[in-house]
C-alpha cells in the first residue's frame, strides 16, 4: 500500500510540497488544537480534507 500522500496527491506531492517541513507542521497542528479546544490527549483523524473523528 502506497503512503496516504502518494494515495491522495500522486506522486507529485514532495515536488509540489517540497517548503513544508515538520516546524511549519507542529505551528500548524498547535493552531488547530487551539481552534478545536482539545484536551490534551485527545485523537484526531483526517482523512480526505475532512475532520472526522475526535476523541
């Protein structure tokens, strides 16, 4: 099975996002905890541009 990336944007992902990196993804992850309130611990899954399961 292919990585969810490749599964969702094709092989052309790390061209097209070659500027991300994991400090740019940590700001963004803070944010949206701060957005959605979460606890800490909780579980979030997205899948598909959707936010569809917290716990």
């Amino acid at each position: 099975m292919k990585p969810w990336y490749e599964q969702s944007f094709g092989s052309d992902y790390m061209l097209v996002y070659k500027h991300r990196d994991w400090e740019n993804a940590n700001k963004e992850a803070s944010k949206m905890i701060a957005w959605l309130e979460l606890a800490e611990g909780s579980h979030v899954r997205y899948r598909n541009g959707f936010i569809d399961y917290i716990a």
